[in-house]
C-alpha cells in the first residue's frame, strides 16, 4: 500500500508542467490521495470500531446472563478497549491454534486487583469465575 501511494505522488509530482497553478493543483491532488489512503488503512484495520461493535455488546451481554465478562489482556494493554468492574482477564501463554492452555484471572478494574487466578478448565466442571459448565456436546472425555 505504501508502495502505491508513493508511485501515485510520484506520478503526480510529474503533472504540473512547471507552472504555479499545476504545481497547486498537484499538491491537492497529493493531499487528497494521501488523506484517502490513511482512511482506507484505518477502514482496513476496523480498530475504530471494534469498541462499539464488539467490546461493548459482549460486556453487555455476559452481564445480563449473570456473568463476568471475558477481556483477552492483550486488548486490555494495548488500550483497545477499557473495561470496568469485574471482568475475566484472559492470557493466552501459547500461540494461536492452541487455546486449551489458556489462563483466565478474575479482577476488579475499579482498583481491587485480582481476586482468582487459574487455568480453566473444559471438563464442564468450570466456576461461575471461569463462565458457565460447557454443554456435553462440547466437553472433552
């Protein structure tokens, strides 16, 4: 993409033809491309949105089941999303694909700290900490 735009600057610098009212029109031009170009990677990313369109909705909905809500840390660190109260932080200590190893700790984000820290569980024998027992379709054997 970076590559792209500086190719079209390039190609736009040629434009003008050395006279005042090309060089402007030009210099718009650049602009324009660049601000479209910064709008197409932030629409690329969906970072401005994720908030509102996953963060919250997820909170709402495992405290409306009578459940802390799940936040993975990573999002919490990196200021995606800032949850309040009581909330499941998750730490995913292996890569991608494995996600049995995964440790969830319980927090207060209104300044308490942890309150409960563990691995979870996928024998359906999970806390009301670590969210509801799994349905038997999905426990392991």
């Amino acid at each position: 993409m970076l590559l792209l735009l500086l190719l079209l600057l390039a190609l736009i610098a040629v434009l003008p033809g050395g006279t005042a009212l090309g060089a402007s029109a030009a210099g718009v031009l650049a602009g324009t491309l660049v601000t479209l170009m910064i709008l197409l990677r932030r629409l690329d990313l969906l970072r401005w949105h994720e908030r509102v369109t996953i963060w919250e909705p997820t909170t709402r909905l495992f405290r409306s089941m009578g459940y802390d809500p799940y936040v993975p840390r990573e999002v919490i660190d990196s200021g995606r999303y800032r949850p309040t109260g009581r909330v499941r932080v998750v730490d995913y200590p292996d890569p991608y694909p494995i996600r049995a190893t995964k440790i969830v700790t319980v927090q207060d984000l209104d300044g308490h700290g942890p309150q409960r820290q563990g691995p979870t569980s996928l024998d359906g024998r999970s806390s009301s900490a670590n969210g509801p027992p799994l349905s038997p379709r999905w426990r392991k054997d």
